[in-house]
C-alpha cells in the first residue's frame, strides 16, 4: 500500500540537501483496497444464490451436526413429496433409476450421495430409493435435515 518518502522540491543539484531527513510518508491510500472489497461483495451476493442446488423440499428436522464438505461436489438424490425421485435437479423415473445411478457412480470418484426426502414421505419410500442407491453403487449415503429439530432425550 505504500509508505514512500515525500520529496522536497527545490533546487538542483547536492547543495543544501543531507541525506535521511526527508520524512516518511504517513498517508496510505485505501481507496483501491475499498474499490477491491466492493467488487467481491457484489460478486458473492449475485452468486450466493445459485450455490444451492437442489429442489424445493420441507425437509425433517434433526439436531444432529452437518458432515464435513469434500473436494467433489456431492450427487444429490431428492424425493419430492409428490414422490418423484431427481437426481440433482433432474427427474428420473423410478424404472431408470439404478442405470442411471450406475452410470453415475463410473465417473466419479466418491461414493458419497446425499438422500434428500420429504418429511410427508412413508420412511419405507425412503428406505427403497436407499436400496436402489445401494445397488447403483453408492454405499456412502448421507440423509439430509434441516437444523432445529428435536434431539432424543428432550433437548
């Protein structure tokens, strides 16, 4: 940002002028770095909201704590309450499920997938779209919540 040295103008040459008694600078410039801040806060506030992916549930409520995130963007499996299965914002009929999932699983590295269900949904809907996950090749399978929920033991 820059401390400098003020110059004193004045006549040429040596005459007059010892070295080291020009003083330092004090004023630093902030605007560029006010310019900079503004500039990132317009670009995380447009794209904030196209981070989350996803289609509009109500999801159940838990107080566990979230899992940690990972290089690899997650595979999302989202159940709607009008029962129908998405894979990340794409419906897939139920039939075309497990080759899709299979499909998937060849090109990706992890095994994780987040299962994303209503909270209307019967939990044997859900436990079929987690045996289909299964076969299909994703072992790791994370269920989402939403925070607040109420913990066992009345907490």
């Amino acid at each position: 940002m820059g401390a400098g040295v003020a110059k004193k103008s004045g006549g040429g040459g040596r005459r007059g002028r010892r070295r080291g008694t020009a003083p330092a600078m004090a004023d630093i410039n902030i605007t560029p770095f006010v310019d900079v801040m503004l500039v990132l806060l317009i670009i995380f506030m447009v794209t904030a909201p196209m981070l989350t992916v996803g289609v509009p549930l109500e999801l159940p409520k838990s107080a566990a704590a979230s899992l940690p995130t990972e290089q690899e963007p997650p595979l999302t499996i989202s159940l709607t309450a009008d029962g129908l299965v998405m894979i990340q914002t794409t419906e897939v009929p139920e039939d075309q499920l497990i080759p899709k999932l299979r499909a998937i699983a060849e090109t990706r590295k992890s095994d994780k997938v987040f299962l994303r269900a209503d909270g209307a949904l019967p939990y044997t809907r859900v436990a079929a779209v987690m045996g289909a996950l299964s076969a299909g090749g994703f072992n790791n399978i994370g269920l989402v919540t939403d925070t607040g929920g109420a913990a066992m033991g009345g907490n």
